[in-house]
C-alpha cells in the first residue's frame, strides 16, 4: 500500500515538473514583461503580447509552410507506406525477407544521422531552400511500412477471396479491404507523423534559409534570437501560437488517441 502512495505521489511530481514550463509560459503570455515574472493573481492581462509576436514574424507564412510540408509527408507516408506494406504481408517475391529486413535495419538509424547524405541528395536535386525538401527524407517511412505490415497480415485471407471474386484488382482490394480495417493504425499513426514533423526542427535548420520556406519552429527558433530582445512575454506568446494547434487537437481528440493506440496494437 505505501508502495502505491509513493508512485502515486512520484507521478503526480513528475506531473508537475513536465507543466511548469507551460503554466509559466500561459502566464508570461498573458502579462506584460514586468508582471511576467512576479506572479501577482491582480496583475492586469494583455493580448498585445500576441499582436507583437505576429507583427514581428512572418507566423502566417510559417503556419501554412508547417501546414503545407506535415500534410504532404504524411500523405506520402500514408500511400508509400500502404503499398509497401501490402506488397510485404500479401505477395511472395525473390528477396522479400531481405528487403524487409532491411526496413527494419532503417529503425535503427537516428535520422540525424543522415543529415549530411540527405542535404548533399537534396543539393544534386536542386532543392535546398524548397519545402519540398523538408518533407522528402521521409516520405517513406520504416516504421510505417512495419505497422502496416503487421496491421496487413491480421487481416482474414478469406476477404481479399471475397473480393478477388467480385473482380476487384489488387488496388481495390487494398482501397476497400485492407484499409478500412486498418483505420485505428492509421489514425494513431497520422497523429504521431503529424506531432513529429510539426515540431521537428534540425534538418529544417539545416536546410531552409529564407522565410519564405521555413516551417514554424525555425521561425520560432530565429524569432528568439538575441536581435529581437529578450521579451520573455513575447516568446512565449509565440511560443504558444506555435505549438497551440498541437494543444488544441490533443485535447479535442484525446480520446480518439488513446482507442487509436489501444486498437493498433502489433498482433
């Protein structure tokens, strides 16, 4: 029982510890700079914090450039990652084992790893300083092809028969077999893609250099520099904006996270 009562108390700290750094920063947001610090309950609010992080960056051209590059890369994870993992549970092939085990090889490869061969890729291509690029290193994705895969292979032989039979080709037994079943997979997998690639911030360092094709944390990152002043008010302010759709959609759809995850376990 006193086992109990001491993890309870130890996650509840934790707890506390990890929203700290967000309280401060709801605070500070919503106060001047000389009242940010000092935590006084009768201390007026001010949303001109937020006006003067919007005027002092390009935030709209940030929003839809991370809106831009998170939609399109999880798209071309999601129709990559499908065939590919079609291709692996369902179809027999020279190599198939190989190939796959070489996927999973990819698991273990830290993308950071790869900086330097993707910017020199990407350099050949023409495309530095393009959106293009900071989705393009992952397209596809190791993990998304194995959870799929797996997802595939729990699916009942009998089904693709049944719609082999009514004359469905293998893109429409996919389309309207596989995929539907795998909703919950791909739910929890849209979510983690999406929360990964918004906040992702070293290779869209590296290879953008324009505001025109920067994405919200490299604003946020150049927005913070010592040339604007260190107005923590202000930081944090855009701060929040940045990461508030992210805020927002976790505790919209929470729910649907967590039945996401519970249904999309590896079987």
């Amino acid at each position: 029982m006193n086992g109990s009562r001491l993890l309870a108390v130890a996650m509840w700290l934790l707890a506390a510890l990890w929203i700290m750094p967000l309280l401060f920063a709801l605070w500070a947001a919503f106060h001047s700079f000389a009242d940010a610090t000092h935590f006084n309950p009768l201390a007026p609010l001010t949303l001109d914090n937020f006006v003067r992080a919007w005027n002092a960056a390009p935030f709209a051209r940030y929003f839809l450039n991370t809106f831009l590059m998170v939609s399109m890369t999880l798209v071309a994870q999601l129709v990559i990652g499908s065939l590919a993992a079609y291709a692996f549970a369902r179809y027999r092939f020279a190599g198939r084992n190989l190939l796959f085990s070489l996927i999973l090889i990819q698991l273990l490869v830290m993308p950071n790893m790869l900086i330097v061969e993707n910017y020199r890729t990407v350099a050949q291509l023409g495309l530095v300083d393009h959106l293009l690029a900071v989705g393009l290193p992952y397209f596809a994705s190791a993990f998304g092809i194995f959870l799929l895969r797996q997802t595939f292979m729990s699916v009942p032989k009998a089904l693709e028969e049944a719609a082999r039979i009514e004359g469905a080709g293998p893109l429409a037994v996919l389309w309207h077999v596989y995929l539907p079943l795998a909703r919950p997979v791909l739910v929890a997998y849209g979510l983690v893609s999406v929360s990964y690639h918004w906040n992702d911030f070293l290779w869209p360092l590296v290879v953008t250099n324009t505001p025109g094709s920067r994405v919200l944390t490299v604003g946020l990152q150049v927005f913070s520099t010592s040339d604007q002043g260190v107005d923590w008010s202000v930081i944090s302010a855009a701060a929040l904006m940045t990461s508030a759709p992210l805020l927002a959609a976790f505790l919209i759809f929470q729910r649907q996270f967590v039945q996401s995850f519970m249904r999309a376990g590896i079987r």
